[in-house]
C-alpha cells in the first residue's frame, strides 16, 4: 500500500474529523480510506483515532504522529512547486482561530488584501475566544491577545493591542463623566466574562481595585461593543474597533491614556522548522500592514 498516500488521507480524517468526509474530499471509497489508516496504525504500532460512532478524535498517539506528519507533506508539496515553477506561490487552506473581535470591517479588508496578493490561498476563519488545540484541530494559526504564554508554544510578536475605557453619550448623562479610575466603583459595566466576571478591575499602576456593575457579561466583545453602544455600561474594548465610534461620536473615550492598559497580539503556531508558505506569507504580510 503506497504510505505516501496514506500518510495524505490520515490527515484528512484529522482535520475533518470523519472517514466518510474524508473519503469524499479524496475521492476514495470510506473502506479504502479506513484501510489506508489501518496500513498507517500497523506501521506505527499505535491506534490514530479514537472511533465512535458519533465522533472520530486523535488518540495522544495520532495528534503527535499528526504534529510530525502535517509539516512533512506541506514541505513535500512546497517542493514540488519549486521544482514546478521558478516562483512559489503560496496555496491551499490557511486554517486560522482569531478573537471574536476581529469580526469587523477593518479586519474583513486585511483579509480581502491578502487575498487579492496571494489568491491561491483560501481562508477558513474561526472566530472564537477560546484557547484551541492547533495540532488536534488543524489550525495552521492563531491570534492572540495575552500577557502570558504557556510553556512550549511556539509564537511571533505582533502589535500591542490598546484597550480603551468608551462609554455612550447617553449613559454618561446619567452616571457623570469619570475623570479618574475612582469614579469607576459602582458604576455599570457591560464586562468581558473571562477576565471581569467578578465585577473588580485592576489596571497596571492602579494603587486598588476599581469594583464596578457587572449589568452585562459575556465573552462575545462584538455583543459588548454593541451594548456600550446602546448605553448598557461602560466597556474596555481594543481601540481598533472602536475608532469609528469615537470620531462618529457614538462612543466616548474616557481616562487619560496613562490609564488605557494594553496586552501584545500574538501569532501562535504549531512547532514546526519549517512554516508552509501560506502561514510565513500571512504574518509577513500582517507586518507589513503595521500588525
């Protein structure tokens, strides 16, 4: 049985999770494609997936023999392209996990950008605030924003990401103008659930806590954007998305900038030597836009 093919159709049913998927992307027969992975199981002396029969997942075995794999076979086809054609041009599906935030205009037309330079390149965006696995879940990337790594991931520093406290016109009428991080307590909040569930705040140089109203919660800051917006609390949102909102006057930017926290973006990637021409072009290119 030609392993070469094998290999191909093993991270198939990796990254779409099912045989039968799997077997029709690839055109075979779902006996052939479960047959190709037995040949790989015996190969390695390990079972690749866990089979149900709702679910197919990687066993430990699988997401390991996948994080070796994927890498190989990309780097195959990259040589083959060079080998085909003085230029390689960067192809196949770019597979991303982003924050919800970036659910907004001025990402759509980075995105249009890139695909207009490299237009081989298709692009498969999750949007979701949840740390994933990118081995597991075929991701070739993901954007994060954080002040700390976990130990071992692989990463590329973007732009620091500046978060500004806004507020609508109407709700300020009602509550006041906060001049200083005290007029905060009490005052309500529409909050982003994984970091300010409890209703208290604690900024870089703050001498306390600022304890507020947490009216809103969630971990959507699109939903929270659009709740400042209709005067349900005051929200810390990335100024990137809010930069049309503050000169349409919608939202105001309150506190001085000595208090507007910020956390660096970072480009997260599977541990790899060698990064396909999909992935490098895309954060060279981020770079290039001043990400």
């Amino acid at each position: 049985m030609d392993t070469l093919a094998s290999l191909r159709i093993f991270v198939a049913v990796a990254e779409l999770k099912s045989f039968a998927a799997a077997a029709e992307r690839l055109r075979l027969s779902p006996a052939m494609t479960t047959k190709h992975v037995q040949h790989l199981e015996a190969r390695v002396g390990a079972r690749l997936f866990q089979r149900t029969s709702r679910k197919v997942s990687l066993t430990e075995a699988g997401a390991l023999y996948l994080a070796e794999v994927r890498p190989m076979l990309e780097g195959l086809a990259e040589a083959e392209a060079r080998i085909g054609a003085a230029t390689l041009e960067p192809r196949g599906t770019l597979r991303m996990s982003l924050p919800v935030w970036m659910a907004h205009p001025r990402f759509v037309r980075l995105f249009a950008a890139y695909r207009a330079r490299y237009p081989q390149v298709r692009l498969d965006l999750h949007l979701d605030g949840r740390a994933v696995n990118l081995v597991e879940e075929g991701f070739d990337l993901a954007l994060r924003i954080t002040r700390s790594l976990d130990e071992g991931v692989i990463a590329r520093t973007l732009a620091p990401i500046a978060f500004v406290l806004v507020a609508a016109p109407a709700l300020l009428a009602r509550t006041g103008r906060p001049e200083r991080l005290a007029d905060l307590d009490g005052l309500p909040f529409v909050a982003y659930a994984p970091m300010m569930a409890s209703g208290r705040l604690a900024l870089p140089g703050m001498d306390a806590e600022v304890r507020f109203d947490p009216v809103v919660l969630s971990g959507n800051e699109t939903l929270l954007l659009m709740a400042a917006r209709e005067g349900l609390g005051f929200a810390f949102v990335p100024r990137v998305i809010v930069e049309d909102d503050l000169a349409a006057g919608t939202l105001e930017h309150l506190l001085p900038t000595t208090l507007t926290p910020s956390a660096p973006l970072y480009a997260i990637y599977p541990n790899r030597t060698h990064l396909p021409a999909k992935v490098r072009t895309f954060l060279d290119f981020l770079v290039e836009e001043g990400w």
